[in-house]
C-alpha cells in the first residue's frame, strides 16, 4: 500500500468524524505513518481543497454547543472546550471560536487542566 494515500483516507475520513488535526496526527502516528507522510497528506488535502483546516472548527463548535441545554452556562462551555481539545483542535483557536459564541453574563474561563490527563486516556 501507498502511505501516502493511505494517510491521505484516514484524514479525509478523520475530519468527516469531527476530529482535529493533532488528533488526527497522533492516530496516524499510531498506524505507523511517518510525520513526513501524514505532512504531505495534509498538504494535499489543503491543495486539493477537500480540507480547509482553518475551517474545521467552527461547525464542529456548532454542533457540540447545539447539544448543550439552554441557558448556556460557564459549565457548558468549559465541557464543549475540554471535548474540543480532546478531539484536537488548537486551545488557542478553540477559546477564540467559543469566544464568539459565549454570552455575556458567562465569565467562567475555560477550564485547562482536566483536558491533558483526559486526552491521553481516551486514545
């Protein structure tokens, strides 16, 4: 089999399932494909347009707020935060993206912590 195409799949397949790229990257480290290898997939996911990685947050922030009961509160949006992390998403975009989405009278700030011990089990 062709590594290349064979992580090219799984990436394609990974961000259908909602999964963030160092997810993705470290799933695909366990299979045994080379950083090189899964570097150049991404490449060509982006070149080809099929994956906009800059893009893949905002509906899978979407879709998990859309679970949570209204009102949201600082609870909900620490739990959608900490799921997004664990998923693979970027903290750092992650807190700009719910940042938009948080109402006003929430001021809870995410909560960091739990996420590192949580995403290392969960895998």
């Amino acid at each position: 089999l062709d590594d290349a195409r064979v992580a090219l799949a799984a990436i394609l397949s990974e961000v259908a399932s909602g999964r963030g790229p160092a997810r993705i990257e470290q799933r695909l480290a366990r299979r045994g494909l080379a950083p090189e290898v899964v570097g150049r997939a991404w490449d060509a996911a982006r070149d080809d347009h099929a994956v906009d990685s800059d893009a893949l947050l905002e509906p899978e922030v979407e879709r998990r707020l859309a679970r949570e009961r209204l009102p949201l509160d600082g609870r909900a949006f620490r739990r959608v935060y900490n799921a997004l992390l664990r998923a693979g998403f970027d903290p750092d975009a992650v807190e700009a993206v719910l940042a938009r989405h948080q109402p006003d009278e929430t001021t809870a700030e995410p909560h960091r912590t739990s996420t590192i011990e949580s995403s290392e089990s969960e895998s």
